[in-house]
C-alpha cells in the first residue's frame, strides 16, 4: 500500500505510456507463436514428398500440436500463478524455438511427430502468460484492446508471412522454414528477458501510471502475490466447479472450432472440394484471415469504447463476443453457393465473425479469481484447445464422401452454441470470490 502523499503526487503527474509498449510485445510475441504453428502446413506438401509420407500419417503430424498443447493447459496455468512472466515466457519462447529449428532436420515421421508435440507442449503455457501480463498492466477499460491487439498477431503471421515462408520454401527448400521461424524465436526470447518488467519495476512507468492501472482494476501488486504453494486439487475443483466459467469454457471451444477449421481443412476445402489450383486458392485463402484480423482490432477497440462510454463490463465484453459468434453461423451460406466469389465472401464473413468473438481473454481476467489467474486461464486455454484435436478429426469424418456440406454445417452449429454458452452460462460479469 502506498503512502497517501505518493498517491495525491502521482495523480498531479501525466501518466506515462509504458502499457502500450508492453502491448506491442505481446503482439510480436503471438505472431511468432502462430507461425510455428502454422510452418508446418507451408512446409507439409514438399516434406511429404520428400519423406513418403502418406495422408494418414500427414494427419497425425497435424494433430500432434494439438495433444500435447491442449493437455498442458493446466499444468502450463499453474506456472504462471508461480513463474514470473520474465522467466517463464523466456524458457517456453526458447525451448519451443528449439524444437521448431529441430524439425527442419527431421528425416522420419516419428522425429516429425515428437517434435511437433514438443512445440506443442511448450506452447502451452503462452496465452495463459499473455493474459498474466494483461492483467498486471491494463486497467480494465483498455484490457479488450490490449488483448485485441495481441490476438491480431496470431492472424498477421497467417495472413501477411504466409507469403514469405512460401518464398522461403521455394527459394531454400522446405527445411529452412523451420530453422528460420525457429531462429527468430530465439532471438525474440533473448529480447523479452532482456526488456519485460513488471509495472513497478519497468523502466519509464511513472508512479501515476502504475496507480491509474491500480485504480482500472490491473492488478500490478500482482508480483508480490506470486503463488508459493504446491499444486492443490482443490483449487483446480474451484476453477471448475463455477459455472460462469463454464459458460467461457465452452464458449472457447466453439469459438477455437472454426479457428482450427480454418488453420487445418479450410485450404483443403478449398483445392479439393472447390476446384481451385493450388496458387489461387493460396492467394484466396489469406482473405479470411485478413477479415478476421480486422475482426480482432474491432472488437478490443469496440469493448473498450462501450465501457468508456458507460457501459458494464459484461456488456462490453459480451455483446462482441455473442455478436461474433452470430457472424460466424454465416459459413453455412457456403453450402448453397456455387462461385468462387461468394463462397470466400461466407468464409471470410464467418472468420470476421470469429475475430470479432475473440476478446474472449478479457472475460478470463475479470471473473477469475485473483490468485487463481494461470490456473483458470489454463483450464480455459485447455477446453478450448481440445477443438485443436476434435475439429480435424470430426471434419475428416463428415467430409469423408464426395460433400464439404455436413462439415461447414457442424462449424457453423458450433458457432451457435458458443453464443448460447455466453448467453445463458456466463451471466452477470464479476470476479469470483473465494
């Protein structure tokens, strides 16, 4: 607590800007996060071919990202609540880093398949950091921004850099992918140990910063609280026994569904079941993404001015959400249209649709409980993810005949029930006290 006196003098000092800095780190930070998900699918055609390796086997390397990412959530939670971001977000950014220059020297499917759950498992604990660190720095009113910010990156990476790793592929081979996004990962763990603070210690943040994002509702004081004890049951029966939290569990992995769709299936559906060469529907496939990165800047930025302009929170974090699962039901009008215009119009709606759902972060941050922060934002990164395994595979299943109908149909119904988890789970938006 600081003394009354300090207090009155912060207020009479501008705040100074350093939040927004910190922001620009996360985003950096996704976007590399995303393209080491996203290099194998650049790299799988030519490594294939390469390698022998057949669709089946094709398949269970795309899926083993998911398996191990989605089942570190918890344990990858619970570290950050100990961990200090510093550290913490250096050793993942690292060792994922590591294993993804790895796999450019991968000669088998077994040493690609280990290898991609290695990346997925360090991963793991990434969201839950980004959030940590939201919480920390933002007041309330500007936190859907931030995390609006951050989560564009994840659609800069597969919208805009998808064309230079392409070039990479083509002009190096298909190992060079993977050694240069790992290489840049590297060096970004480097460069976030060396600048990360938290808000008292960063150099820059003036005390009237600190105590506006005190008076927002960030939780600066944060690091003093970091968690000592050992993992307990009883706080992971908390963090699911709420059913407010249940509602954004759900949510996320409805939300996730139509991601995954598009991060695993969507150039496939594209290629096999539209007709289009392998050039074009490259170009045509990076417009849904771009929608979906406008989608994400909106909602953060339309979040935050409701609540300026007196709106509560839970209408503010909600109405975008709710409101960008409803967009995203649109993808079903890909079933009943036949040109290539409209049916990317459908998809690029939808993955607006889900952009504009995205903020779903923010919800983490305000009905957690406060020392229980990483360890809810692992439960709801890892029932979210569970989409990473379920969505390719119940695709696989309804497309397995000659019609992509019954798999758009399943995503599109998905999208449907995220809005009605927000809508009839969540309920009023307030953290939860224990």
């Amino acid at each position: 607590m600081q003394p009354e006196s300090f207090t009155g003098q912060a207020s009479l000092v501008t705040p100074s800007r350093k939040r927004f800095f910190i922001m620009l780190l996360l985003f950096i930070t996704v976007v590399i996060n995303y393209l080491d998900r996203s290099n194998l699918s650049i790299a799988a055609p030519a490594l294939t071919s390469e390698l022998g390796i057949d669709p089946v086997h094709v398949g269970l390397i795309f899926s083993a990202f998911g398996w191990t990412y989605a089942a570190m959530q918890i344990p990858g939670g619970w570290l950050v609540d100990r961990v200090p971001p510093r550290i913490l977000y250096t050793a993942a950014l690292l060792l994922w880093s590591v294993a993804t220059v790895m796999l450019g020297f991968a000669a088998s499917f077994i040493a690609l398949f280990v290898l991609r759950m290695a990346v997925g498992a360090l991963e793991a604990p990434a969201y839950p950091i980004n959030s940590r660190v939201v919480t920390t720095w933002f007041p309330e009113r500007e936190r859907a921004t931030a995390i609006g910010v951050y989560t564009s990156g994840q659609f800069v990476g597969l919208a805009f850099l998808t064309p230079v790793l392409a070039w990479l592929q083509h002009a190096f081979g298909w190992h060079m992918v993977f050694v240069v996004t790992g290489g840049v990962g590297i060096v970004w763990a480097l460069i976030w140990y060396a600048v990360y603070r938290e808000p008292k210690e960063f150099k820059g943040a003036n005390a009237a910063e600190i105590e506006l994002i005190r008076e927002g509702g960030g939780l600066v004081d944060m690091q003093a609280k970091t968690v000592k004890a050992p993992f307990s049951w009883v706080d992971l029966g908390i963090v699911l026994s709420k059913r407010k939290l249940w509602g954004i569990y759900l949510g996320q992995f409805c939300l996730n569904s139509t991601l995954w769709f598009f991060l695993t299936w969507f150039p496939t559906y594209l290629v096999k079941y539209r007709g289009m060469d392998f050039i074009k529907s490259g170009l045509l496939a990076s417009l849904p993404f771009l929608a979906a990165f406008i989608g994400v800047l909106c909602s953060g930025i339309f979040s935050d001015w409701l609540i300026r302009r007196g709106a509560s929170v839970g209408l503010a974090r909600k109405l975008p959400i709710i409101g960008g699962l409803l967009i995203s039901t649109a993808i079903i009008g890909a079933n009943y249209v036949e040109s290539t215009a409209w049916v990317i119009t459908f998809l690029a709606v939808a993955f607006f649709g889900n952009g504009l759902a995205s903020i779903t972060w923010s919800l983490v941050s305000t009905l957690a409980p406060a020392r229980l922060l990483g360890l809810t934002g692992g439960v709801f990164n890892f029932i979210g993810n569970l989409s990473a395994i379920a969505t390719p595979i119940v695709i696989g299943f309804l497309a397995s005949g000659d019609s992509f109908a019954p798999a758009i149909t399943y995503i599109a119904v998905l999208a449907l029930l995220g809005a009605l988890s927000y809508v009839l789970l969540v309920g009023k938006v307030e953290r939860i006290e224990i």
